[in-house]
C-alpha cells in the first residue's frame, strides 16, 4: 500500500521548474502553510484553487496543497473503504480502520498548531474569524466525507473538529474544502496584492461590505452615487459605514444583533 500524497505547489525556488514537476508527491517546503486533503476523489485538487490569486501563490510556494487518496487505505482486494451502518439504515459509512491510518498518514507531516477538520452538516459553522485562525496556523488536514458520512470514533480518537459551510448537504466534503482552504489562504501574507482589501470586506468587521462601483459613471441610466467622486474621503468613509450597517441590518439581522449584543 502507498500512503505517498500527491502534492501541488513549489518544491522550490528554483524560477525553472516545469509544471508537471510542481506534482512531484512528497515535497514540502520547510516553514510554508500547507492543506492536506483526505478524499476519495484526490483528481478533484487542486480545482479552482489552482487558478487566480490561490493558484499564483501555489505555484510562488507561499502555501501547498497534498492530496492524501482514501481508497489507498481501503480493505481487501478491492479495497473497500465503507461499510453498511451498525443498527441499519441507508447508505453506507466510511470505515474507522480506512479512515484511521489516513490520518495517521497525513498527520506524519504535521507540526507546530495543527488542526483536523471534517467537513459535515453538522459542524460548527465557518466563519472569517475561523479561516483567519486557520492562517495563523502551521497548516490544516481536511477529510471529505461521502456517502453517510464517518464512523465517529475515528472523529472521537483524533479530536476532529467538524465543520459546516452552511445548513444544506452535499454529495461529499471536496467542495467545502476548497471553500474553506481559499477563504484560508487569501488571509496568508503575500496572497492578496492589497492586504488592506481585507479590512473592509464583508465580515472582516461583523457587518456587511458597502456597495462598490467603478467606471463607467453612467450605465444604464444609472450612475455612481455623487459622494464617491467627491474626493471627500471623510464623507466617502461615514457613507461606506452607513451602507454597510444599512446592508447589515436589512440583510443578516442575526449579525446585527450579534454588534448589538
């Protein structure tokens, strides 16, 4: 069996490396934020995150992404990686002795603040606070359920965290992950070329962005409200402000009872 992780990003700094070369399994750059992924559908990585700001930094080796295949650490000839649940019901449940060495597997590379997360329904809700903490980390292992989801004492054994991106279900946790993963590492130095676009951006202050508009002045018989070309920064700050708490409180009063509370 091979638990080798299939991994994306800069192995080094050398500008020459070819593309095919930033695959190479196993590599990992000594102090850099990394994800590790557990999943059945490891091909599903690096997706979106390999493309624009998140895909810029991969490459540049400011963080790194390794894929660990579940089906790598399945059962038998087949390698099966469920079971039907205890007690009975529909569908099937990902095995603890499957699941188990996985995270064994991916936890050998870990270090310093590590936290393992599942993505689940029934999780805590992600939020900005949590993905700034997630940057603040070493790194972060993720696994992405499927089917009924996790035989909970492999979540008991390793003090997993489970984590939900919203109240809906999903066919399996790749997806979230990504979601998680980017909202992470946009918060790491170096990612955005303005860190100071996210002082202001939606939940970076328990209220909602303000509205944002650019060229052209006029479209569609619409314009740009007459405050933002004023070059008044003072009035353009108390307007975003006020927009803001407007939006808020219209739109997410959970939030706003939360300010004032």
């Amino acid at each position: 069996m091979s638990d080798t992780p299939k991994s994306h990003g800069r192995k080094s700094i050398r500008p020459t490396l070819k593309p095919r070369a930033l695959m190479d399994p196993g590599e990992e750059l000594a102090g850099v934020w990394q994800a590790r992924v557990i999943t059945l559908f490891p091909d599903a990585f690096p997706g979106v995150l390999g493309l624009s700001l998140t895909g810029k930094a991969l490459n540049e080796g400011r963080w790194q992404l390794h894929t660990h295949d579940l089906r790598e650490f399945g059962i038998g000839r087949h390698r099966n990686v469920d079971d039907t649940p205890a007690g009975g019901g529909a569908g099937m449940v990902l095995r603890a002795d499957v699941v188990g060495p996985a995270i064994e597997a991916a936890q050998a590379y870990a270090r310093g603040r590590w936290p393992i997360l599942y993505m689940s329904p029934r999780g805590r809700p992600f939020d900005q606070a949590m993905a700034r903490d997630l940057a603040g980390c070493e790194g972060v292992t993720l696994l992405c359920g499927r089917f009924e989801g996790v035989d909970e004492r492999v979540l008991e054994h390793f003090g997993v965290t489970e984590v939900s991106l919203g109240d809906f279900v999903m066919t399996g946790g790749e997806i979230a992950a990504q979601a998680l993963i980017d909202a992470s590492v946009r918060l790491l130095p170096g990612v955005l070329g303005n860190a100071e676009s996210t002082l202001e951006e939606s939940h970076s202050n328990g209220l909602l962005e303000h509205p944002q508009y650019t060229r052209p002045a006029t479209w569609e018989g619409r314009e740009i409200p007459g405050i933002l070309t004023s070059g008044n920064h003072a009035e353009i700050d108390r307007w975003r402000r006020r927009t803001s708490e407007e939006l808020t409180r219209a739109r997410r009063p959970d939030l706003w009872a939360k300010r004032d509370g």
